[in-house]
C-alpha cells in the first residue's frame, strides 16, 4: 500500500488536514502517517484540536520550539528527515506557510520524495514576512500544488510554473470543507458563549499574534489602542496569544476588552457564529470569517487572501489605529453582501482524489 507523510505543526493546519485524513481513512486506499513538528505546542493550540476534530493522533510528535525561524527550520529538516528515511513514504503533504511547511518539503525533496503543497501559490509580496519566503520555497519545489483560488493559480503562472515539472490544481479552500463539517459539532459541544455570558450579546472577536505585530512596542500599542477604543461602545473579546501576553507584560501594555486563555477549535467556531466583526493578523480566520459570514478587519498591511479584500469581505487596517477603528465602525454599522461564492465546495476530496491518481502512478 502506498504511503503518504503529512507534516503539521500549527493550528491552521490540524484544521485542514483533519478533512483530508478523515477522507483517507474512509477510503483506505492508502496509508497516511502525521508527524507533528511541535512548532504550536500549548495544549489549548495544539493537542485540543486532535482530540476535538478526531485526527489521529500524530505517530510522531518532534517537539521542536521555541527557537528563532534559522534554528527551528533546521531542527525540523534534521528531524523530518530522520523520519522520512524510516517511513520512506511515497509521497509528503504540508500545507499552508509555516516553518513546519518548509522543512517538510525541503526533506522531502532531498530525499527525492515527491511533495504535495496545500494551500499553494498564495503571495502577500511581502518578503519581510517569513511566511512569504516559506510558501515562495514550498511552491517552487513542491510537484502537487492546490491552489485555493483563482489569483493562487495566477501567481504562480507569472512566476513560470507553466515551465516547471509541477502540477497546478486550482482546488478550492480545504478550511471551507472544515467548517462545513464540524459546524453542526461545535454548537453540541462547545459551551464557550454561556460560559462567556455573551448571549444576545455585540460583541468583537479579535486576534493578534504575528511578529510584526508583537515585537514592536509602538505597533502593539498602536493596534491595542485601537481595540480599546472599540471596546468603549462594543465588547472586544481576545483569546490571547502566549507570544501577545508575553509581549504586552514586556512593554507592560494593557487591554481593556476581554481577554480569554487560546480557544480550541469549537469554541472558536461558536465565537465566529456569534460576534459582530473579527479583528485579526491571521491569515485563516479572516477565511473562516467569511465563511461564518462575518466581515474582517485585517490587522497587517496587506493580505494573500486578496479576494476578500477585492470582494468587501474585509479591509486591512493595519496597524494604524485610526484606520482599525474606521474600518471596524464601518462593518459595525453595515454588513457585506455574502450571495458570493469565492472558494467552490469539496476542497478536500477534489485533492484526495489528485493524490490517488498521482500515487497509483508511482511504480
């Protein structure tokens, strides 16, 4: 039977794979081992999201963080490696942008494994960003790539993949099957509005974690500000990120909404059906906002989910503070038109069946 390695290591990422690993073990048609680099590795970040969305638990976890990106890139290649000469799978997938996503290729590649990259041709075109220099690396030696959408594919089109000896598939968004299938789920196990007293309640779900965003006093001052302004008229609640908490205690910055520990997948989703707005630098919760039907304010200066932008699903504010609020007292006072569908259906099974037919080949 044919086998296939799937690197993870963020909280994006158990959520796209949970559907690709469901449907690989409905259909038994070949075999899939996860590895898990430990790259999220607070249990409200990491282990909460196997046991809620039924993914098997990893059969390697690495436990590699905690390091700068040099240090933890290179731990991961050392490690995944070992890994892969022991398997010996036909095949790697990662996804998205992460340092897990890079190593996980790059093993792959030398090892002469073929690579699937999830989540692929995406570009902020901002390579101050790690996570842009991650996805550029992954693309350019992955042989699958499932592109999201149509600017996905358009990317990496310009950029030559026509040339290369890769197979571009424009998918559709993986999270979208996510969300459909666990929906119905977190609203019978989730208890996090009760628990909340937000009931019948407006209020603003917002998330700030990226580097860019944290290192700096003055821009973590700048977005707080922001969100404390909101909070005067509409409650901001924040699961608070460890690198956040860490970075306001530093600067001793404070936030005058609520702040909540890292939620688990179910609880987010039932924080996402009920809020107002979410307010956010990560890149997966301005998709899943859309898809709960939720406008977006984005947190950073640009984005790679372009057609949301596009469309007026979201608008990026940055980190300005006065453009945060102008952005967010506009969707607060009109809502979107969501008779758009940006990201198709069945996401996950159109790259099952890609792998299938790809693996079958392999001799």
């Amino acid at each position: 039977m044919k086998k296939v390695v799937s690197i993870l290591g963020a909280r994006p990422q158990f959520i796209k794979a949970s559907v690709l690993s469901r449907i690989i073990r409905e259909r038994k048609e070949f075999l899939e081992i996860i590895v898990h680099t430990g790259q999220h590795f607070d249990s409200n970040m990491s282990e909460v999201f196997f046991e809620e969305m039924d993914i098997p638990k990893p059969k390697y976890n690495l436990n590699i963080n905690g390091m700068g990106h040099g240090a933890m890139t290179g731990r991961m290649l050392e490690q995944i490696e070992e890994v892969l000469l022991h398997e010996k799978p036909d095949l790697v997938v990662v996804y998205g942008d992460t340092n897990s996503t890079l190593a996980g290729a790059l093993a792959a590649k030398k090892l002469g494994i073929k690579v699937a990259h999830v989540e692929a041709g995406l570009r902020s075109f901002n390579m101050a960003m790690p996570e842009e220099v991650n996805r550029i690396l992954t693309d350019r030696i992955s042989d699958l790539l499932f592109c999201p959408t149509l600017s996905a594919v358009s990317n990496l089109k310009s950029e030559g993949f026509e040339n290369f000896d890769a197979k571009m598939i424009l998918s559709g968004d993986i999270m979208g099957d996510s969300l459909a299938y666990y929906s119905r789920l977190s609203a019978e196990r989730s208890e996090i509005i009760e628990k909340l007293k937000l009931d019948g309640k407006k209020f603003v779900l917002a998330t700030i974690h990226r580097q860019e965003n944290t290192a700096d006093a003055a821009i973590l001052k700048s977005i707080l500000k922001a969100l404390n302004d909101i909070s005067e008229d509409t409650l901001v609640v924040m699961p608070l990120h460890p690198r956040t908490k860490m970075m306001m205690d530093k600067f001793d910055l404070s936030f005058k909404g609520l702040t909540i520990d890292p939620v688990g997948y179910f609880d987010m989703l039932q924080l996402l059906k009920y809020c107002s707005l979410v307010i956010t630098d990560s890149g997966g919760l301005q998709k899943e906002a859309y898809f709960n039907q939720k406008p977006c304010v984005i947190a950073r200066e640009e984005t790679e989910w372009v057609e949301l932008v596009e469309a007026g699903f979201a608008r990026i504010g940055g980190s300005d503070t006065a453009q945060l609020k102008e952005a967010s007292r506009d969707y607060l006072n009109k809502l979107p038109d969501y008779g758009i569908d940006l990201y198709g259906h069945e996401a996950g099974l159109c790259i099952y069946q890609e792998i299938a037919n790809y693996l079958s080949q392999i001799k």
